[in-house]
C-alpha cells in the first residue's frame, strides 16, 4: 500500500494567524495541491497532519475529502501510526512543500526508505540540515514503523523534525534534488508572496509541456501570459471549455459562408484557448480532462481542414482541395499516435492551423490544404523513421 502524509501546522510569515497550507496556490489551496499530486503519485490513503484546525483549514480539508474520500486528518504520529496498514510505504511532504509530478513520481517509486536532499543550504528547498553535507529537500518516503517510533517520545516533540531525524538515523537513501527539479518550481515557501511567485513559474513549467514550434511559441505563449489571471479569479475550466466551444462554432460557420480569413483567425483563437484549458487541467490534476482538451485541438483542426476543402470544392468543381485535406488530417491523427518523442518542427494540429491562416487571409485556400498535406506527409515519414530507430 502507498499513503501520504502532509504537514499543515506552521503559520505564514506574512500572513500571522493563516497557515500555510490555506494560502492560495495554482487556484485552490496548497494543501489541496499537495493532496492533488499525492493522488496522481497512486496514494491510496491521505492523512493530514495538523496542529489547529482553522476555519481555512477546515474549508481546504473538506473540499479535498469531497474530491478524494481518503483523505483524513490526525493530530499525531500515534494515530497516524494507528490509520495506516503496517505494511504501507509513506510518502511525506512538508509544511509549505510545491513541487512537481515527476519529484513525486521518483519519491513513489518503489524501494526502502529515502529522503531528498540537496547540498546547497541556501537552496529554496532546504528545510533542515542532515549532516555536514545533506539538508532535507521536503519529501521522504517512510515505514509505519518509524511513525511507531515517534509515537513513545514525549508529547512535546516536534512530529515533522522528529521524523527526519528517525529517517535519517535509519540510513535512509539519499536522493539528490536534481537541477530540473529546481528549476520546475520545487521549493518550501512560508509566505503568501512567495508562493504567489512560485505560482507563476509552475504556471510556465506546465505551459511547456507541448514541445511543437506552433505551441512553444504562439499558443504556450498566450497560455502562459492569461493563465495566472484565470487562476487569481478561480475561473473554473468550464468556462474555457464552453468558450473555445462557442469560438470554435463561429469560425466554422464564417468558413461555411466563405470567409475563411476570419474563420481561420477564429480557430486560432480557440485552440488558443482550448491549449490554456489543457495547461489549467493539468494544473489541477485533472489529467483526463486535459487529454480530452488537446485532443479538441484535433478535431477543431479535422473540422476547419474538411470545411475548407469541402468550400473549396464548391468554388472550383474540384475535388483536389477536400482529398489533400482528408489526407492532411489523416496523416496527422496518426502521428499523434506515434509513440517516440515528438521533434520541434514536426507537425501539429495547432501548427496546421497556424498554417493554413496566411493562405486564407490572402485568398488562396486551397494552396493552403496542399501545404497542410504535404507538411503532415513529410511529419509522418519522419514519425516512422524514428519508430524504426527507436525499434
């Protein structure tokens, strides 16, 4: 069984009488946040450690029981030792801990006990000196056993320091904080300030994860300029969906009425925010959501290529222009099923679309769709080759 446990007991530097894990972060809570990458890490159970239930931490608690019925709140090792399987690995995360999935995904692996470290003290992870070298770096993976342990000392010890300390008396792996990791986010803030700027940055961490020119540097762009605005107002991910529905709805009618310069312009706009949808998903966990949201973007790219195709056959008596089109977004569904790494310059829906908008806007469509066919025909042979390779 894999369990976590999350410290929520000290109080905002900044912000007397709040404490940390209520402050906002990423448009919920810290504390939510922690839960959230602790269920996408495989945690079975969720124990909350506290010291004093606030009227914040009580509202933050609730809305992750809602969401995540295994979530529980205890108020020492004793009874934390008592509600998890003796056989469970813990996962521990401390007061004021942001971090990434892939810190959690290593830290759940399997294996014995561990703690990340990092040899830099001045580091914004370093939380508490281990040795002459190591200070921890606010993750730890443990045994009940050591919990058991805490539960005979005194009442007045302190229960995260004290399981360090076990942790690292029990010659625990270290495992070294990584560059990469830094410079995702990972990090133990203690203010509302702090963790505001710290936002922002996962915010542009998350907005990189597509790695075609047309996102990196058009739509990851824009993405990352209105995200943190969304996330300030908590603007719920429906609202993004609902409004790339309605753009992606008018662009399609303007390409029907033969104005396909706007419509493009439209679609643009909708995958812009189609692709700022998918990055607050994977924000808030929902990883499923996000899949959904980009996959959109193909099939508002499927959408705009075969109208276009369809009016240009229409306008010339051809079938040239919806065949080039058919044969564009077929190539592309199937490199989006390649399974190797995709390159910087291959195709996209979005960079298909980026594509075609110049050709609409000047008149000349058609032109447009051969280019979209003969982009996804050099993607794809390359996607192949680079399947063979990786064979």
């Amino acid at each position: 069984m894999f369990a976590g446990l999350i410290f929520a007991v000290e109080e905002a530097t900044d912000r007397p009488g709040t404490l940390v894990a209520t402050l906002p972060f990423g448009g919920m809570t810290l504390l939510e946040y922690q839960v959230r990458l602790l269920v996408g890490a495989g945690a079975e159970k969720i124990l909350i450690a506290v010291g004093k239930m606030t009227p914040q931490l009580l509202t933050s608690v609730n809305r992750a029981t809602k969401k995540h019925p295994m979530v529980e709140v205890v108020r020492s090792a004793e009874e934390a030792a008592e509600k998890f399987d003796h056989r469970a690995r813990v996962l521990v995360i401390a007061d004021g801990l942001v971090t990434t999935d892939p810190v959690m995904d290593r830290m759940a692996a399997e294996g014995g006990e561990a703690l990340l470290v990092t040899d830099d003290a001045d580091s914004p992870a370093a939380i508490e000196r281990l040795d002459m070298r190591d200070s921890w770096a606010g993750i730890a993976r443990i045994s009940v056993e050591q919990l058991g342990q805490i539960a005979q000392m005194p009442e007045d010890y302190d229960f995260q320091s004290a399981l360090l300390r076990i942790a690292a008396q029990s010659s625990a792996e270290h495992v070294p904080l990584s560059a990469s990791w830094l410079r995702g986010g990972h990090s133990v803030e203690r203010s509302a300030e702090g963790l505001a700027a710290r936002n922002t940055g996962l915010l542009a961490v998350l907005t990189e994860r597509r790695v075609d020119w047309a996102d990196r540097w058009v739509f990851t762009r824009i993405a990352r300029a209105v995200l943190p605005e969304l996330v300030g107002r908590n603007i719920g991910g429906w609202v993004l969906m609902v409004a790339a529905g309605l753009l992606s709805l008018l662009s399609l009618t303007a390409v029907a009425m033969e104005w396909e310069g706007a419509g493009l312009v439209g679609s643009l706009v909708a995958a812009a925010t189609l692709a700022t949808g998918s990055a607050m998903a994977a924000l808030r966990g929902e990883e499923a959501r996000g899949r959904a949201l980009e996959w959109a973007i193909l099939v508002l790219f499927g959408a705009v290529v075969l109208l276009c195709g369809w009016v240009g056959h229409a306008r010339l008596f051809s079938w040239t222009p919806m065949v080039c089109g058919a044969f564009g977004l077929g190539a592309q569904v199937l490199i989006e099923r390649v399974q190797v790494r995709h390159r910087r310059w291959w195709a996209s829906p979005s960079a298909h679309l980026l594509l075609l908008t110049p050709f609409a806007l000047a008149g000349f469509t058609e032109y447009g769709i051969a280019a979209i066919a003969v982009y996804a025909f050099v993607t794809l042979a390359a996607a192949v080759e680079a399947t063979r390779e990786k064979a």
